[in-house]
C-alpha cells in the first residue's frame, strides 16, 4: 500500500490505487487486507479509479479503540474522498456487508455489488452464529487468538483435519495477528441475520453475486439481499465457489458499475 488517508476518528488507513476512470472501492471480508482483492482491483483499472484498503486493524493500517460499525462506514467515507467525493463500492463476504451499510447510511455512493454475503436465513443459522459470537468474544478476551481462528474457520465450514492442517502452516501467524478483526466482521455482520428494513433504504442499485458451486445457503442469502434491495438483482456465477476467480469477475462487475457511469 502506497498511499495513505485518515478516518474521521484519526485512525490511519493504507491504500492502493490503479487506473482512470469512475471510482470504484473494493472491501475485503473477514481474515483478509486489501492485498486479498488486489487482484480484481488491477482487473478492474483499465475501466476504472480502483481503491482497495487494509481495513482498521490489519496490514498496514491503524486501528483506535473501542470500535465501531460506524467507525468503519467512516473509513471508507474517507477512502470516497480520496476516490474523488463518489464511488461504487464492491465487497465480498463480510466486506459486502459493510459496504451495503455504507450505501444505506448516507454515503455518496453509485452503485453497490457484493459476493456472497453470508447472512443467516432461519433461526438454525441464526442460533449458530449467535454461539460463534459469544465463543469469539470469550477467547478475544482471553488473548486465545489462535482459539478465535479456528472458530472462525468452522464457521465457514472448514474440516477439523484441514483446520489442524492450518495451524501447523506458514499462514498461521499472520491469521493469528489479525485475529482481534474477526470481532469487527462480526459486527458488520449485525447479528447474522439479513438486514431487510435496512436494505429496504438502500436508493442505489445492487448487484448481489454467488458462485452456483457455492452451497445452498450462501447462494440463497446473497439472492435474499436482492430482494430485499430496491433496486436488487441477483446473478449466479457458473462454476465459482466462495473463493471467487477474479478473472471470473471482473467482466460482470465491469458491466454493472459501466452503467453506473454510462459506459460502453
């Protein structure tokens, strides 16, 4: 990251830009920097202004306690600053969430996509991740944060076998420094469950995407968000899984914030 910018509430953010163009800011989920959605952003800069940032607490960014869902929709006010005062927002998984909140509290936002933002869909669900909740907050608070890893990864679905495999690899430790994060996804993510009335003032168009490899509830919430968007439209990605091709991508985000701008 080669540039830098400041939130409202003093805390320092790293960034990367590329190409001209319509701004577009892209947001990373959760147990990832902006070096993660790097990729798409080059993709992304032969059409386009493209911002990708470490969120506060990771990479090279700093962070100011205590935190705060609206402290994050602040950052990235600043980064829509520094794209120029206006931009389309893109954001996968847990990123998706905030960067829907981001559009329905005000922000001069264009348009909005998301991939796979992984809103619980009944009380199942809904019960699971308030359990998650309660065990990250608990092993945070103890300083367990390779327990707050592994519980984040079975959340996702992860085998036991491949989450031991993790803990003996390289990665580990980067995992492990941006573990206290995990808590801030969690909150983006609002408790779970898909925020209809709150997407229900989104005024700007949505694009909500899934790979049709992906499972049923991840594609089935991402369709929810369209729905409960005003101007929500929902498209499935043949072969993908959560863990998205950006080469895949591109091109449909490209079309979708290209009308944003009325492009070719």
């Amino acid at each position: 990251m080669d540039k830098k910018t400041f939130s409202r509430d003093g805390t320092e953010l790293a960034y990367a830009r590329a190409g001209q163009g319509p701004a577009v800011v892209l947001v990373s989920g959760a147990m990832s920097t902006g070096g993660t959605v790097a990729p798409l952003g080059r993709l992304l800069a032969n059409r386009f202004t493209v911002l990708w940032y470490d969120r506060r607490g990771r990479g090279e960014s700093g962070d100011t306690a205590p935190y705060a869902v609206e402290r994050e929709v602040e950052d990235l006010a600043s980064l829509i600053d520094a794209a120029g005062g206006e931009a389309a927002l893109y954001g996968i998984s847990s990123g998706g969430a905030l960067a829907l909140e981001a559009a329905a509290s005000g922000l001069p936002v264009r348009r909005v996509a998301v991939y796979e933002t992984p809103f619980a869909l009944d009380e199942e669900e809904a019960r699971g991740r308030a359990e998650y909740t309660a065990h990250l907050t608990e092993a945070l608070a103890q300083g367990r944060r390779g327990d707050a890893v592994e519980l984040f990864l079975r959340l996702t679905g992860l085998a036991e076998e491949m989450i031991q495999r993790a803990r003996q690899s390289p990665m580990w430790a980067g995992m492990e420094a941006i573990a206290p994060t995990l808590a801030y996804d969690d909150a983006v993510m609002g408790g779970g469950r898909v925020p209809r009335e709150r997407l229900a003032s989104v005024g700007v168009p949505v694009l909500a995407v899934a790979g049709e490899a992906s499972p049923r509830p991840l594609r089935e919430a991402t369709r929810a968000v369209a729905e409960a968007a005003p101007h929500g439209t929902y498209r499935a990605l043949e072969g993908q899984t959560h863990m998205v091709d950006p080469n895949v991508l591109a091109p449909v985000l490209a079309e979708f914030f290209g009308e944003a701008a009325g492009r070719p």
